[in-house]
C-alpha cells in the first residue's frame, strides 16, 4: 500500500513541521496520527519518508526516517504557453498539465485574450493546484508557473532559456501538419495557444518571426484548455516513449 504523500517546501533533518493546508490535510482529512508513516517531497527532487511525531489541524511534526535526492531528468522539456481563460478553467489546466507531466505553464495574454487575472496571488493559487495534482499522482518535479505575461514577452523570456527549442502554434488551417504526425526529437518543445479568438496578424508575424510551426490538433475548434491538454497529452506521451524518467 503507497503511504499518503504531502508537501514540504523545506526537507531538512531531522525532522521537520508542516503547517497550513497540509497538516489539515494530515490531521482532518487523512486522519492520520502519531506513529503513522508518511511520505514527504519538496517538488524539487527530494522525497524523503517520515514518521509522525505528533499532529494536530494547525501542524504536524514529522521525524525523517529516510531521504533521497533524485537529480532532475534529463529530457526534453515541455512549455505550455497559453491564452488566459475565463472562469476557473486555468485551474483546471494547471491540474491536469501537472499530471501529464508537463514542465512549464506560462498563462499568456494575446490581443483578443477575454480576460485578465486580477488576484495578486493567482500564482500562489496555481502552485497550491500543482501541488496537490502532483500529490495524487505521484510527481516528484513540480512544474514551473509564470505570471500572467503578453505574448512578446513570454517569447523573449523563453528565448534565453530554451533557445533551441521547437515552437509549436495551435492552427485551424487545414494545409497546417498534424500535430499527431510529427516526429519530436531531443528539443526542447514550446506549445502556444491563442485564445478562442484567434491570434491577430501582428501576433501570427511574431510567431513566425521566431520560425514556429502551425499545427493543427483536430478539425473541430476547442477551447484554450482542451487544446493545452490536447498538446500536453500528445507531447508528453511522444517524449516519454522515447525517454525512461525516474
């Protein structure tokens, strides 16, 4: 039977406290208590199993029987650069993206792009999702989640980090390839997704400008998080065919 797994920021013996929404998670949820035994990870590569000292809805203390360090694998990592949605669909995305695999999330304001956060600690929110989808199935990496940023900007930002990374545009066009049909090597690969509106002309030139490839996921036009997950899951599944993570 998997021991119940929680996050902590800091794994540091030898033992640690968890605070907040994971020890209520602990205590109220999972109803577990001193003696129990535990697994811990910090969403960077550590994960370490503990046993519960003692536990209560505000914190937990924890005393760390065992702790590994898994170095980050080495593959292709996947960016999903997307238009903001309405509503609480982003969250939905965040979740769903974590579990797939996905390395990167950047929500991304295009021209036609409805609606903007506005909470200053939208952030923070998406990570708690990430968090808790990594939980469940068993991520030890977390992804990384930007702020909300125009399109210039994500691509200049992804320049310097995954300069030769393959850019990949969702397209309605039917002379565009299928996504389904292309062969994904060792790059680094970077899907954007407009809003449901599609991209402008000055938006199409800049993606262009940066040698990106329109593809086309289906004949049938989708919302912005159905065609993040659609390339997430075509992406990811190419990838991991080809690459053992451990």
């Amino acid at each position: 039977m998997r021991l119940n797994r929680f996050y902590c920021e800091i794994l540091k013996g030898p033992t640690v406290e968890l605070v907040g929404g994971e020890a209520h998670h602990l205590h109220n949820v999972c109803r577990l208590k001193a003696g129990d035994e535990v697994e811990l990870f910090d969403g960077a590569g550590v994960l370490a199993t503990a046993l519960i000292e003692k536990a209560t809805s505000k914190s937990v203390l924890l005393k760390i029987v065992d702790l590994e360090k898994f170095e980050r694998p080495d593959k292709p990592e996947i960016v999903i650069a997307v238009s903001y949605p309405k509503g609480e669909r982003f969250d939905w995305l965040t979740e769903k993206c974590t579990e797939l695999g996905v390395d990167r999330i950047i929500p991304v304001i295009f021209e036609r792009t409805v609606k903007q956060p506005r909470n200053p600690k939208i952030v923070e929110r998406w990570r708690n999702i990430a968090i808790a989808a990594a939980k469940q199935c068993r991520r030890i990496f977390l992804p990384q989640i930007d702020l909300p940023v125009v399109l210039s900007e994500a691509l200049s930002a992804l320049k310097k980090q995954y300069d030769k990374a393959e850019i990949l545009v969702g397209s309605l066009e039917p002379k565009s390839a299928a996504l389904a049909t292309q062969q994904f090597g060792t790059k680094d690969v970077i899907a954007v997704i407009g809003p449901e509106g599609g991209i402008t002309e000055a938006e199409k030139a800049l993606l262009e400008n940066r040698r990106a490839k329109f593809v086309r996921l289906t004949n049938t036009i989708l919302r912005v998080e159905t065609a993040a997950l659609a390339f997430a899951a075509v992406l990811t599944a190419s990838r991991d065919s080809k690459m053992k993570e451990k």
